[in-house]
C-alpha cells in the first residue's frame, strides 16, 4: 500500500521545496536594498539526485518513474557568502531573483498538476476503474 502513495508522496517533498524556494527569494527580494545583506537559496535537486544516486534500493519500473526512494531529504536553505553585486556588501541582484520567482512559479504548477493527475490515478484505482 505504501508504494500506493509513493509518488505522490515523491511530488509533495518538490512541493515543499518549490514552497521553501519561493519564501526565500521573496526574503531575498524584500532584502535587495538592504546593506551587506547576502542573498540565500535552496538546495533540494542536487540533495535529491545524490540521494538516488547513493541509493541501491531505488528501482524503477521505466523512464522516469520512481517506485521507491528510501531516505528523507529534507531542502536546505544555503547562504550566498562568495559574491558581492554592490559596494556596500548586498549580493542581491533583483533581475537574476525576479527571473527565478517565474521559474519556480513554474514549476510549483507543474507539480500541483502532477500531483493532481496522481491524485486521479488514485482514485480510479479505488473505484475500481469506475
């Protein structure tokens, strides 16, 4: 039953990372004016992909369907302490922030709709193809 769940489950943790993401370059976006404020980002893809890559229980049953990930990765937030963009120490640039705020808006949709799909799966199953 549990494998039932697991890809949705799967797509909820992108969902919590996409929802991290956003709050954080909100933060970063509200901070741009702000001196010597160093601008953060989340790591959850490269977490994730090691993950499998270090998993040997991972199977998959074809292209880019994932049966079972065992481990909890969790997105970490992760300060930028190496750049600077303006004299007084901000590493803010507003343009590169705006342009990532579209692109997890994206992809936030893009799960909410697999998620949805999955969900419909489910349920089919449940009702037994009814």
């Amino acid at each position: 039953m549990n494998d039932l769940f697991a890809q949705v489950n799967f797509l909820y943790k992108g969902l919590d990372a996409a929802w991290l993401r956003n709050e954080v370059i909100a933060d970063n976006i509200t901070n741009a004016e702000t001196p010597g404020f160093k601008r953060s980002f989340v790591e959850f893809e490269s977490l994730l992909q090691s993950n499998i890559s270090d998993n040997a229980e991972l199977k998959t049953t074809r292209d880019n369907h994932i049966k079972t990930v065992s481990g909890d990765v969790q997105p970490k937030i992760r300060q930028d302490q190496k750049t600077t963009v303006r004299m007084d120490g901000n590493n803010v640039d507003i343009e590169y922030e705006m342009n990532e705020l579209a692109k997890n808006t994206i992809w936030y949709q893009y799960m909410i709709q697999k998620v949805s799909k999955e969900i419909g799966r489910l349920k089919l199953v449940i009702n037994e193809g009814r």
